[in-house]
C-alpha cells in the first residue's frame, strides 16, 4: 500500500508488516516503523488534534462533548 502526502511518501510492506515515510524528492527513507499486522491499505489524515486548552467553558459544566 502507497499514500502520499505533503513531499512524503508512506509505503507499507505487508510481507515485512513495516512501514517507511520516504522523502519524494531525494528518494531517502526518513523513518520506518513495524505494524501490528500486515497492512492492506493506508490512509493519510490531515486533520490537526484539538487543543485542549483552547475551550470557552468550564470542563465541570454538565454537558456532552
């Protein structure tokens, strides 16, 4: 499986269960990390993790999130 995102390109090796973050532009593998299990497709999120600070009440307040 292959993503790619921002100049990087993530390739997973089922055989192996690792994956590598490879850098597109001078083909370097900057990071490679082992899996759990054998991946059958990747998925890139670019979504940004909420500050916890930054809310506008008081966590006590009795409501859902």
């Amino acid at each position: 499986a292959i993503a790619e995102h921002d100049g990087f390109v993530y390739v997973a090796d089922p055989e192996t269960q690792t994956i590598h973050v490879v850098d597109y532009a001078s083909g370097e593998v900057v990071r490679s990390g082992e899996l759990p299990h054998a991946p059958n497709e990747l998925v890139v999120s670019t979504a940004e993790l909420p500050d916890e600070d930054a809310h506008d009440h008081d966590e006590e307040d009795d409501h859902d999130h």
